[in-house]
C-alpha cells in the first residue's frame, strides 16, 4: 500500500529522526521511519517486537515506542531498530567489503569495512549536528559512492518498484523480475555481535533465534529462514557492519562506556 501511494513508488525511508512529541534530533537507524507508517499503514506496534526476541517483553513493557511524558501514547518517531532491521536500500555485499571478500570471514572486524562504504554510512550515521531535513533527504535517496570517493562506480538504490531490473542479469528471462526480487532484502530479524546484550546467540552474535539464525522478508514478499552464518544477508560481515552501525552502540561510544 505504502509504495502505489508514494512519490517514485520507493519503500518507506529509513530511519532519520529520533524523539518524543516535543523536540526531535537526527538519528539515523536501519529501521524504517515510524512516522511516515504509523498509524496509517501500521496500526498494532506489537509486531515490531519478534515474538522469539528475549529482551521484546521488557522492551514493550518499558515502553520503548511509547511518548516519554505520556507512556498511554506511541510516538513513532522513536521506533527503530530492536527485533528487526529494515534496509531501505538494496545492499548488496559490495556495498559493504571490498569484491572477493568471503562474507562470512571469521576474522572479518569493523576496521575492514571497506573505506568508502566508511564514508558513506558515516555520513549517514553520524551525523549528530545536521538539521533533520538534511538527514531525511540522505535516507529517501539512491547513493553515488561516486560522491565520497570519485571514480568509484557503486551505487546503493533505494528500494522502490522496479529497482530489481538492475539486478536482472538475464533480460531475456521472461521470470527475470521475479527472480531479482526474491533476491532483495527488505527486513530481517537484528543480529549483530554482543556488546553486553541478553541476546546471545552462536558465533559471538546476538540474535533473536537459537540455534543462530534470522527471517528475512524479500521484496516479492516471500521469507526465508537463513542460518548463520549464511547466504547473504545473514553473514558475518553483515552481523559486524549490523553491530558498528547501531544508535544503541554509538550512544556507548560517545559516552565513554
């Protein structure tokens, strides 16, 4: 319903603004931005939560989505990122490694992201300072690692209807469209290393299914259980980047903890 409505056909943004009913500040996330769903497209919150996620009953019980001043009211501008994980780009792994990485390296850490997926991410990451528009216009976009890096020829599309053409590699496959978007990534359950979270999972991860393991919603709308570590997106790299790349962790960071 949400892409026949929207302009470009494009899936819902991801996630640039945080706050309550008052004032708002840019956080970016990989989750998608409440607001622009709720209460029109999303009516029950419940299913943010993954039913299997060890920390969703405290979660729901704190009222992580609720108003801060008025925890009888949902303020959707604080959803993000905590059963799930929303891509609103088709990422792919060369978005993240440099090609002919293994995806699945054990010895695969934050530092060998490759620098120009750094810079891209940490424009949009980190931008603490920005004004929220600004923010919003980086999130509801097709990405040029062109613009950080010149020369490099990548680019990160932003879902929408018909962004699986790029992924055909067979035009005269009458079912190549359909193929490209059992391939594309929408949502999958969160999984990332553990930094002192109650979800412990294999490999050093945490996760929400045990033995490791994470759903994965495609763009045709099929799911898919894929274990870890696995078919893209449920790698070890993935589940490194996932990690880096989190609010909950940063505000760690910022503070010295």
């Amino acid at each position: 319903m949400y892409t026949s409505e929207a302009d470009g056909h494009t899936f819902p943004p991801g996630k640039y603004m945080d706050g309550d009913a008052g004032p708002r500040f840019p956080e970016f996330d990989f989750f998608f931005q409440g607001h622009t769903m709720y209460p029109e497209y999303l009516t029950d919150i419940n299913v943010l939560f993954c039913p299997s996620d060890p920390d969703a009953v405290s979660e729901m019980a704190e009222g992580v989505f609720n108003c801060s001043r008025d925890k009888t009211q949902i303020c959707p501008y604080r959803f993000g990122r905590r059963s799930y994980i929303y891509l609103p780009w088709a990422i792919q792994p060369e978005h993240i490694i440099s090609q002919g990485m293994n995806p699945n390296n054990p010895n695969f850490t934050y530092k060998d992201i490759d620098p120009t997926s750094r810079l891209v991410f940490d424009d949009l990451h980190l931008t603490y300072e920005p004004l929220v528009s600004e923010s919003g216009e980086k999130s509801d976009r097709d990405i040029l690692f062109s613009d950080y890096t010149p020369g490099n020829p990548l680019i990160m599309r932003r879902l929408r209807d018909g962004v699986e053409r790029f992924f055909i590699t067979d035009i005269n496959n009458p079912a190549a469209s359909a193929e490209a978007q059992s391939t594309i990534s929408v949502m999958l359950d969160d999984f990332s290393p553990k930094f002192g979270s109650q979800k412990f999972g294999v490999g050093g991860s945490r996760m929400n299914h045990s033995p490791g393991g994470c759903n994965v919603l495609y763009m045709d709308g099929h799911v898919s259980f894929v274990n870890y570590p696995g078919e893209w997106p449920i790698t070890h790299v993935m589940s490194v980047f996932m990690g880096f790349y989190n609010p909950l962790w940063e505000r760690i960071l910022e503070s010295g903890g």
